[in-house]
C-alpha cells in the first residue's frame, strides 16, 4: 500500500498538549508567584520600549516641528510680561528677612511631619492609555528608583492612582477612574466608611454599595481611609456632586467628583512605604 | 529565513503602534501567525505562536501564557484545515477565519473566567471582527514577500 499523497496533518497532537500544559503552568506560577515579574521587566526594557520608542519617534519630531513655529511669539509676549513680573519680585524680596522668621517657626511644628514625607518621589506622565481598556499612565521613574507595585500615586490637589507594572526606567498606574479601581475611604463629615469605584465612562467616581438611607449630602469631601494597607489615609479622593436616591431598591447611586484633574496631570508624587505606617 | 522572523517582527510593531486604540486594535501578530501557518505548516508554527502569545501578554499586562493558550489552540486548528483553507477563495478564508477567530475569543473568555479575570466580552467581539477584515491586507502583502524573497522554509 503506497503512502498517502497528502498527509492529514502536518501537527503533532503530543506537541500541542505539550505547549498547551506550559501556558497554564506558566499562568499558575504567574498568579501564584510574583518573582515572575523579572521576566516582564527584562522584556519589557530590551524589546517592548525600544519600540515603542522608535514608533514615538517619527510623530513627535513633526508635532514638535509645528509647535515651534506657533510658540516664538508665544514666547516674545511671555518674555515682556516675564520682564515685569521681574521688577515686581524684586520688591517683594525686601520682606524675605520678616518672612524668614515665620518659616522657622513653620518648620518646627512641622518637624514631625517632614520625617514622615522623606520618601516621597516626583515622576512626569510620558504616556497615557497604556493599558487598552483600562484607565492608565506611564510614568517615567522604575525600579531603579525603587518604585514597587501597589505604590500610592497622587498629584498635588489628591489621588490619582497606585502603581501595577514596574519595569527599569518605566511604570504604569491604573488610575482611581478605572472601573476595577477600588478605593477603601471615609466621608470626613460623617465617619462613614466607604467604598469608592471608577466609572470608566466618565471621569467621575460612584460609592458602591451605599443604603439608600445612609447620611450622605452634595458637597461632602471624601478622603482615603488606609484601610487595607494599599493607600495612604487621608488623601483627598474628591467632593460629592450628585446622589440619586432609587426609589424600591436597595443601594442609592453617588456620583463623586475627584480632587485631582485626572486628565490634565502632569507631574505626580509617588509615595514609598515607610509614609504608609504612619 | 531572516525575512520569515523579520514578518513577525513588523506584525509586533504593528500591534504596538494601534495598542492606542484600545480594544479595537487588531490582533496582527496572529495574522502574521496564521498566514505562515498555512503558507508553510509545520511543527514549529505552534512553537512560535507560544512565543508570540507571550509577547502579547507581556505588552498588554496579562497573566503570562493566557493568550499563547489560545494562540497555539487556533494555530492547531489551522495547521489541521490547511489543505481545505488552501483551496478557498480569499472571501471564503476570510468567513472561515471570522468563525475560527470568534471560537477563539470564547476560549479566551472562558480560560480568563476560569482564573477570575474580567474580560470585556462584547470588545473582544469586536476586535476579532476587525482583525478578520484585515485578513485580505495581511494575505497579500506576506504572499508578495514569500514570492518575492523565496521564503520556502522556515
């Protein structure tokens, strides 16, 4: 009996289970074991960000191309009004010395509070929507500066994030917006604790879970409770704007504006643990 | 054989330059994968759709292995059907593949239900939909380079 002409398949069934074992293997040992997350980082440095380097390249050199053009006279009219306010500070300079007396009587009350804010790192947004689907930033300071997963990220005006993906030079946040971000906190007015999520459709936060009953009212400023051990207490998170008491069901819906303007941030400060405890 | 890895090499930039996009960036580097499969089938196709799986998952923050899972399940398939899929007009492919893709996805889900991770069903839906309508681009300029430079082997 000859050989078939064509052979029914060119695959190995063995092979197949073979690959198909490593996968899950490799999933489990993932979930299960976070020293896996060497892997990532050296792909991530020596493959994945030289080419999103290179992609960033071409684009940016025309946008920065034509911004150029539009800002030189930008810059003539902020360099008269720069000249004034010169002139201005230099007056003002004269009440240093009265100034400096009050600072140091500032700065003892706020001895212990400098201890607790050593740690603290300022790193700039380089991309944004890193993750696809998810609300997210890169930043541009890793673990050579001893950034760690689950860091609290906040910007000046209050929470912004916590840190999920560490590399080298780079690492990513998932910000308080996205819809799998939950946030333990506390109304300030009432003691309440709560749980805060994001929405992903807008850029406010909701309270999930809330009673319909519960004291709650437009304007109420709420801050991070630290419960958890992943967020520093008493962030601000944001104010309430909105609370839709739904008649015959169980949970009310409240619609929290956040303190920091998510979208717009540019710089933010990324605290290391030590300021956790405290 | 340098330009046969140079291919998916290119299809890993494609996908990092449309990950802004979102969820409805298509998957290039598994159209690359499939046309090789059933331009040259053999064993090691499935080894590199592993690899390539891995290399999705790092870039897009998974559980390490969760795509490379159904990456080497649908190359299986394909390298199964190459003779029939050989035989098809580039229309009939396409239908074929949206089917296999969909099936694809729905294994996806299920293994990301199974470690308890969300997963946005109806966007994943559509990004296996957009990477079916890419299928004619991808068959066309790879068949132009495997003519072109000679690919015979891998």
């Amino acid at each position: 009996m000859s050989p078939p002409i064509f052979k029914k398949s060119v695959t190995n069934f063995y092979f197949l289970i073979l690959l198909i074992s490593i996968s899950i293997i490799s999933i489990v040992v993932d979930l299960k074991n976070p020293s896996t997350n060497y892997i990532r980082i050296i792909i991530n440095d020596f493959v994945v960000n030289p080419i999103q380097y290179i992609v960033k390249t071409p684009s940016s050199f025309f946008s920065s191309y034509i911004e150029e053009e539009k800002t030189i006279n930008q810059l003539r009219l902020k360099i008269d009004k720069l000249a004034k306010d010169n002139k201005v500070l230099k007056m003002n300079l004269q009440r240093i010395t009265s100034l400096e007396n009050e600072v140091s009587r500032l700065r003892s009350i706020k001895s212990v509070m400098t201890e607790k804010i050593k740690n603290i790192k300022i790193a700039k947004i380089t991309h944004r929507d890193v993750i696809p689907n998810k609300e997210s930033l890169q930043m541009n300071i890793g673990s050579k500066d001893f950034i760690k997963i689950g860091q609290t990220v906040m910007g000046t005006n209050g929470l912004v994030g916590q840190v999920v993906e560490v590399s080298m030079y780079s690492s990513k946040v998932l910000l308080i917006t996205d819809i799998n971000s939950n946030v333990p906190a506390i109304n300030t007015r009432t003691g309440k604790q709560l749980i805060i999520k994001g929405r992903s459709q807008d850029d406010f936060l909701e309270i999930s879970f809330l009673k319909n009953n519960t004291d709650i009212r437009s304007g109420d400023l709420i801050v991070t409770s630290g419960q958890a051990g992943r967020f520093i207490a008493s962030l601000n998170v944001g104010r309430v704007i909105e609370i839709i008491r739904n008649e015959g069901e169980r949970f009310a819906t409240v619609i929290i504006e956040p303190s920091e303007y998510i979208n717009d941030v540019n710089e933010v400060i990324i605290s290391s643990d030590e300021y956790k405890d405290k | 054989m340098l330009i046969f890895h140079l291919t998916f090499f290119v299809g890993l930039i494609l996908s990092l330059i449309m990950l802004p996009l979102g969820y409805i960036a298509p998957e290039w580097l598994l159209l690359v994968n499939i046309y090789w499969a059933i331009a040259l089938p053999s064993n090691k196709k499935l080894f590199i759709a592993f690899l390539s799986g891995f290399f999705v998952d790092i870039v897009l923050v998974q559980p390490l292995g969760i795509t490379s899972l159904s990456y080497v399940l649908l190359i299986y398939i394909i390298l199964y059907l190459y003779n029939s899929l050989r035989y098809m007009t580039i229309t009939q492919q396409m239908v074929v593949l949206f089917v296999l893709l969909i099936i694809k996805q729905h294994f996806f889900i299920w293994t990301c239900y199974v470690f308890s991770f969300d997963a946005n069903y109806s966007a994943l839906i559509i990004s296996s939909l957009i990477t079916g309508a890419l299928w004619p681009i991808t068959y066309f300029s790879l068949r132009f380079i495997r003519r072109k430079f000679q690919v015979n082997a891998d």
